[in-house]
C-alpha cells in the first residue's frame, strides 16, 4: 500500500469514528447562517422575481413561497442567500453573467 493509501484510509476510519460518536480529535466548525429576508434580499439586488429564481437556480415558485413565508430555505440556498445579502453581485461577478 502507498502512503496516499494509508493516509485516505486513516482519514476515513476517522471520519467513520468521529460520525458514531467517538472522540478521535477531529475539529468541528458550526456556521449559523441567520434566516435570510428573500423579498428584501431580492430587492436589494434589484431584480424581478423571476429574474431572482434563474439567478440562483430555483424555480420561481420555490422563491415565491419564500418570500410569503410558506416555506423556508435551508442547507445551500441560506447560505447562497446570505452570500447576496452581503454582496448583491456575488452570482453574476464569480459566474461572469
């Protein structure tokens, strides 16, 4: 076996460990993400609500029942949310739209 092996395998053994709850001394990073205001969000980047939905790769649908609060965004979409919510421009700057 290759050290590259070795090293991959310790490292999943590890992961496997850590995820049954043993202690094998890894660290551990919690982000809160705060609950994004879409329609405001939305406005700010100045964009219409369909505009909004294909920007971030949602359907509109999806967007509307955010912004009346039947639903909620969760895991990728809040963090890509609060991403726009600081820097608007952050979709169209790193995907050159």
């Amino acid at each position: 076996m290759t050290d590259a092996y070795k090293s991959i395998k310790k490292g999943l053994e590890d992961a496997l460990s850590h995820a049954n709850g043993k202690d094998v001394g890894a660290r551990v990073h919690q982000v809160e993400v705060p609950e994004p205001d879409v329609a405001a969000i939305r406005a700010r980047a100045g964009l219409s609500q369909a505009e909004f939905a294909r920007s971030i790769g949602v359907a509109v649908g999806t967007l509307r029942g955010w912004e009346q609060g039947r639903r909620r965004p969760d895991g990728p979409a809040r963090v890509l949310l609060a991403l726009i919510e600081k820097r608007p421009g952050i979709v169209e700057d790193e995907l050159n739209l």
